[in-house]
C-alpha cells in the first residue's frame, strides 16, 4: 500500500514510498542495499522498455510509420546485460562511437548493420578495426574522414555528420552543446561542406546519409528552438537531396532532474520530424541515451557522516564523482532519496562524496528528512552517463551494476 502524502516530482509507479520506504522496480530499496551492498547502480528493465516504446509510440502517432530507426547511444550505458536486454526487445539499433563499443555491441547480440558509426579525430587502427564489420554505417566526422573511409573501399556509402554553428543544452547549459557560437571538434560546417561532397565523389562515395547532433537534455519549452536548428541543418540535407536517404537527428531528448522540469512532451517532439519530413523521401535515425537509461537507473550509497561544518551540514557518503560525474561536471542534479523517509522535520544538508576533490558535490543545500550514519541513500536519474564516465580516481571506482527484472 503506497503513502497517501502527496506526489513529489519524481513519483511514479515504479518509483515511490510505500509505508516509509523507497522502493525501485518492485523492490524494496533497503532490501536491495542489505543484499548487494554499496555503491550499487539498479536499472529496470521495464522502465527502460517502457521508455523505447513510448518513443516509438510517438513517432508512429505522427505518421512516421516505416519511416524511422531508433538507435541507443550506447555511450551513456554500455552494461551488457541492459545491452542484451535492448537488443531482445527488437526495438533500437546501436549508436557507437568507438570501435570498442561496436565490437562491445556485437557481443550482445547486434549486427553490424544495426550499428551507426560517428566520432572524431580516428586513428588507423580505428578505420582498420572499423573496415572489418561489413554492413555498419559510417558517419564521416571530418574531411580527413571521407579521404581515409574512401581510400580504404571506394564505391561505398557513407554519412557526413554536419555541423550548423547552432545548438542547445539542458537549461542553456554551455556544458552540454555540441554545436553553437565556438567553433567545436563536432562535423563539418557549411564552409566545407562543397568540399566534402567533392571528396566523396572523388572516391566514388555516395552520400547517403546527413547527421547532426544539435542538442542535449532538452525538454518541452525547447522544442521550438530545436524545430529552428532542424530548419538550419536541412541546408546541408538539400545539397546532396539526390543521394540522401537517412536523416540522423542525433539524441538529446531530455527527462526531468528537478521540480520544476516537465517530462518531454514526445507528441510534440514527433510532430516536429513529421513536419520536415513527411514530404522527403528519407528515414529519419534518432539516437537517444539520457531519454531511454537515465530514469531507469539508480545509484545506492552508504551515509558514512553526518556533520555540522559552520552553518551546513554535510551529508558524506561512500561514492564520489568519479562514478557519478554529472552534477560535478554537466551541473546536473541527481535527487538524493533516504531509502527510509523518517518523520520529523527536514534537515537542509548537502551530500558529499568521499573523492578528496571540492567538487565532489552531488546536491547542495536540499531539505531531506534526517539521515544517520549507516543509513542508505539513493540517488534518482542515474543510469546514464555514469558507470560508462566512471573512472578510479583517488583508487575509489568501486560500484556493482545489476538489472531488475
């Protein structure tokens, strides 16, 4: 029987107090902690089905039916059994960015020609390992990328990943832009965009593919900036409108990380890709990470202090940045939970990891209910952009990773 307190931001079904305590995907949190211990990441599959097909959903409501591909950006979370998961709903591809992740993809059951290639700055050794996955997709990054592709197998298609000097992140955060004002490692531009369609031919080479990654955790009020750089990137589209057959979107669907964040409106995201491509003949790829893994992942740490430093209380728990980098380095929040919501007034406190760093900070001044030494703590939104960014600084990159079913 769940609480009858009032829902919070974050509640849904899967995701609530039930007679005090937190539970996650049918489990009770605290149970899951005296089980497997701490720092532990808990993803659920449901959620994660759930969110592909709420995806699909959308863009067959808006008349894209056939005419679309989801892929899962496999750098937000590369842990095979979710991977595996993924690849026997029959619902996503792969989006790589490295050839191991492709080999990585591969193992967990996807072919090579579910896999869409696109990253920068390759060496030989990555063309070389890349060359041997016959059906994959390659997105050239750069001219430097056309040249070598080409020289490696003439008579192939390819996609060029462009670059339209316009972008957006999650609550205009800098951080987060892949394309904008400055200049980025990021595609080619229009400046040498006539150059590249004169490389691919020279190699016998046909454009068959424009992609673009303009944005990032944005959510429904962005949408109408988004539909303008989509408006902006259909220049590079109509320069090669007689090889083309995929638009790639790129991802950047956002989910909330705060109260006052709004889920996705994915109607009006949809309808959006229907407007502009609806009447071309092309498919159209969306490569979604944070939108599919990051609410259905949570992160479990231990409090290992609880101590008044002048006027803050510092919340110290068993993990730090380097597993969980998101606030420290994107500035975005993971919710901090008890496992067990205690009666009482709330106590203002900042959670702190244990990495001899100052920014080792997942939350600043958030009223909870109090917590104790040895209490379990969770962090909400965590199942992207963190294992697969975690590193072992300090020596502390301990975590263990398991998918509920």
């Amino acid at each position: 029987m769940s609480d009858s307190r009032a829902p919070t931001w974050w509640q849904r079904e899967d995701l609530n107090y039930q007679n005090g305590n937190l539970h996650f995907a049918g489990h009770e949190v605290n149970g899951l902690a005296k089980r497997h211990g701490t720092p532990t990441f808990f993803y659920s599959a449901k959620r994660l089905t759930d969110n592909v097909q709420r995806l699909h959903t959308a863009l067959q409501k808006a008349g894209l039916k056939d005419r679309y591909r989801v892929l899962f950006a496999m750098k937000a979370n590369r842990f095979a059994p979710l991977l595996t998961h993924l690849k026997g709903t029959g619902l996503v591809g792969i989006d790589a960015c490295s050839p191991n992740e492709a080999e990585h993809a591969l193992s967990c059951g996807f072919r090579p020609q579910d896999i869409s290639f696109t990253n920068t700055s390759l060496s030989r050794n990555d063309y070389d390992r890349l060359n041997r996955f016959d059906g994959i997709s390659m997105n050239c990054d750069s001219l430097t990328c056309i040249r070598k592709w080409g020289e490696m197998g003439r008579g192939r298609n390819i996609g060029i990943r462009i670059n339209p000097a316009i972008g957006l992140g999650r609550a205009d955060n800098d951080k987060l832009q892949y394309s904008g004002a400055n200049t980025t490692k990021f595609g080619i531009y229009r400046e040498q965009f006539a150059e590249a369609i004169a490389l691919a031919k020279q190699y016998d080479l046909t454009i068959a593919k424009i992609h673009f990654h303009t944005g990032c955790g944005y959510l429904t009020p962005q949408l109408d900036y988004w539909e303008g750089i989509i408006k902006e990137c259909l220049w590079f589209v109509d320069q090669v409108k007689d090889t083309v057959k995929v638009v790639n979107v790129g991802g950047g669907l956002g989910v909330p990380h705060v109260a006052f964040d709004q889920p996705l409106d994915l109607d009006a995201w949809a309808q959006v890709l229907a407007r502009h491509f609806l009447t071309r003949n092309v498919t159209i790829e969306v490569e979604p990470g944070d939108y599919l893994v990051k609410d259905s992942g949570i992160l479990l740490l231990s409090v290992n202090t609880v101590e008044l430093k002048r006027d803050k209380t510092f919340v110290g728990v068993n993990a730090g940045f380097n597993i969980a980098l998101e606030p420290a380095v994107y500035n975005l929040p993971f919710q901090p939970l008890p496992a067990t919501e205690r009666t009482g007034r709330k106590q203002r406190v900042t959670i702190a990891g244990h990495i001899n760093e100052a920014l080792d900070i997942f939350y600043s001044d958030i009223e909870l209910s109090p917590l104790q030494e040895a209490d379990t703590l969770v962090l909400i939104n965590a199942g992207a952009y963190s294992t697969s960014m975690a590193s072992n600084h300090c020596m502390r990159g301990e975590f263990k990773e398991f998918l509920l079913y």
